[in-house]
C-alpha cells in the first residue's frame, strides 16, 4: 500500500500530502497496536504482582506463626 500511495503522489504530483496522509494511517495503526498489546499484557501483570505480594504476606504470616506456636507449645 506504501508503494502504490507514493506512486499516485508522484502521479498527482501531491507527493508531500499523500506522505502525510499515510504518516497519520501508520500513527494509529500503531496506537491500535500498542493499546491491543497493552489490553493482553495487563491481565498478567496483574497476576505476577498478586503472586509476589502473596509470597510476600506468607514470608511475613510464617514467622509469626511458628513464635505463636513456640510460646504456645
């Protein structure tokens, strides 16, 4: 598509409007990319942060629990 618009541009000889019409396609071509990307990584992002803070609140929880136990028993 990039060559058959710079052909009709040099044809029409609006070479500078056609170059620019086809810089604002392939801007938000990426923005659509980027935010798909973005829609797909979110999730697991989530996931990994709730699996370390999970990690986190048992290194915590544990040793409380073992001196719990420990003045206990």
């Amino acid at each position: 598509m990039l060559v058959q618009m710079i052909k009709v541009g040099e044809e029409t000889a609006r070479l500078d409007s056609i170059i620019l019409k086809i810089a604002d396609f392939y801007d938000a071509e990426i923005d659509t990319t980027v935010n798909a990307i973005n829609k797909t990584i979110e999730p697991v992002i989530i996931v990994i942060m709730a699996v370390v803070v999970g990690f986190i609140a048992v290194g915590i929880m544990q040793p409380i629990m073992n001196l719990s136990e420990a003045i206990a028993g």
